[in-house]
C-alpha cells in the first residue's frame, strides 16, 4: 500500500524529500542526514525516537547502502522513502479502522 496513487507522484516526493535531506548538498544522503530523515518519519508516526539506540540507525542505513559505499543515492534512499510511506498508510489505515 501507498499513499500516493501513482508511482509518478511517489517518485516526486521521494526527490523532494531526497533534495530536503541532502542538507550539504553532496548528491547523497549520509548517516547524520539519513538519522534526521529515520526521526522525522518515526515521529509522525508517533514513535518516541529518544529510545532509539544508534545501532538502529546504522543498521537501518546498512539495510539501504545497497552499494556499500556509507552514503544513500537517490535510488538508495527512494527505497527508505517508500518503505516510510507504507508504514505511514498503515498507522492512517489502523486510525481510522479504531475511530
């Protein structure tokens, strides 16, 4: 499931998020970049990310670095986007399921 109805406006806003996280505007996303995006997202969904330890964030970065290289591409970090926006739907399905 996804929020979005077509993979053109999925694909838009993962290069909009892309673009916002890639603060010091290398081309890529890395660990400091990709731990802010990793909050952001678990915080609307409601997750007290204050208990997250840092091996999750590094775990999470190593599940994405496909290439290995300690840096997310556009490609690498569309995949993050995709996976948040499911766990997103999810948490609105569930919502609204209860209300």
């Amino acid at each position: 499931m996804n929020i979005f109805t077509n993979r053109a406006e999925s694909e838009r806003f993962a290069k909009q998020k892309f673009e916002q996280y890639d603060v010091d505007k290398s081309g890529y996303i890395e660990y400091g970049e990709f731990r802010q995006a990793v909050q952001d997202f678990l915080t609307l969904r409601g997750v007290d990310v204050s208990k997250i330890p840092a091996q999750d964030y590094e775990d999470g970065m190593k599940e994405y670095d496909t290439n290995n290289d300690q840096r997310l591409s556009a490609e690498e970090f569309s995949k993050f986007i995709d996976f948040m926006l499911e766990g997103l739907a999810l948490k609105e399905e569930r919502e609204e399921g209860s209300a």
